[in-house]
C-alpha cells in the first residue's frame, strides 16, 4: 500500500516544481532557510529534510556560509509521464543500476557466446525499429540489458534484473519518453550507446564494455534533466 506523503515530501514536490517552471532559475539562489519554511508553511527541520532531498537528488546544491543553489532542473515534461515524488525513486534506481550493469557487462564481455550476442543484436534492431515507428520500446530495451545479465553466465545478474523489471522498467519508458519528444539526434544517440555496448560485450574487451554501460546508464538518468 502506498504511504501517505509526508509534509517533507509535500515541500519536495512544491520546490521540485517551482524549479521546474523556472519559479527559481537555473545556479539561482533559493530564499534563505528561515523565510522558504514560512513560504512553505512548516519548521525549519521539516524543510531541511525536503532540501536534504533535493541535495541527493542532484537538483540543489548547498554552498558553505551561502545557502542552497539550483543545479539541475528536471525537464517539465517529466510530470506529463510520473508523479513528482517518483523522482527520487528512479534516480535511486539509476544509481543502483550503473553499479550493477556495468559489472555485469564486464563479465558479459568475457564470458559471452554467439547465441549471447545474437540475443543482445536481436534486441537492438527491434529497438531502432521500434524507433522508427516512433514507439518507445522499453520491452525491446529491457530485453537487451537483460540478454547482457544472461551472457554473464552467472544466474545472480539475471535474477536482479528480472526481479527489478518493473522498476528499471518504470525508468526506461521516462527517459524514451522524453527522448522522443527531443530531436531526432537524441534517439541515435541512444541507439549509438547501445551499439557501443554490444560493440565492446563482442569484442571481449570487459573494461570498456563496462564503461560503456556505464555511460549509457548515466545518460539515460540524466535525459530527464535536459530541461536544464
């Protein structure tokens, strides 16, 4: 069952969106601690945990003896697909995935067969197919990281993966979703990431398979802040 929101969270979700709008502009400085908790109508400790938040979030940045400073602004776009508050969740998944992922893709590159390799191209090309008919593919997506954890051979990376499905998967169709509202270039540049990927796991070479899973990962986190 889903918890009620907290007032921490409430004050999130209002600061998240007056930066969003450009209520707070991109390196601005917010009000001071003391007139943002009057604003917002609760304590000082109740705000400090919803900036706590944003500081992790990478949207806020304090700087010592100054305050609080914008640094990333979420696309506004964003709230057309999740909730505010869901934010937090899919970057905590992010970080969670470039762990995981990128060592999987390291013991992908040297442990993988053809049969491996056709899986991950197989799910590439109905990618750029899917593409093309402007469909954002997360099934086809969720298939080629999952054919990575199989081609480590080790049953761990898969079974993650699998019980996460639709948590990765909740993250996958935010970032394709804004990807395809963007220009063309950026679905390439996804597709060019994935290619890489395939290129390195193919070629037995782990430290840049795993650097390359870990580049695509941080990119496809950081596509909803484009906006900023």
């Amino acid at each position: 069952m889903q918890r009620e929101p907290t007032l921490a969270d409430q004050v999130y979700d209002r600061l998240l969106r007056a930066i969003m709008t450009g209520d707070y502009a991109l390196n601005a400085r917010l009000p001071a601690e003391e007139s943002l908790a009057v604003a917002c109508g609760v304590s000082r400790p109740v705000l400090r945990m919803a900036l706590a938040r944003l500081r992790d979030d990478g949207i806020v940045a304090a700087r010592r003896g100054s305050g609080n400073y914008v640094l990333r602004r979420p696309a506004a776009s964003v709230v057309d697909f999740v909730p505010l508050g869901s934010i937090t969740d899919i970057q905590r998944c992010y970080e969670f995935r470039l762990e995981v992922e990128s060592a999987a893709a390291f013991w992908a590159a040297q442990r993988r067969t053809e049969a491996d390799l056709a899986a991950m191209r197989a799910a590439h090309d109905r990618m750029e197919a899917l593409y093309t008919a402007r469909d954002k593919g997360v099934e086809a997506d969720q298939a080629l990281h999952l054919a990575v954890g199989r081609a480590t051979h080790n049953p761990f990376f898969a079974s993650v993966l699998d019980s996460l499905a639709s948590q990765i998967g909740f993250g996958m169709n935010l970032s394709r979703s804004l990807t395809l509202q963007a220009a063309p270039d950026r679905q390439a540049e996804v597709m060019a990431e994935h290619a890489a990927l395939i290129d390195a796991i193919a070629a037995q070479n782990p430290d840049a398979a795993r650097a390359a899973m870990q580049a695509h990962i941080a990119a496809a986190r950081d596509r909803m802040f484009e906006g900023g």
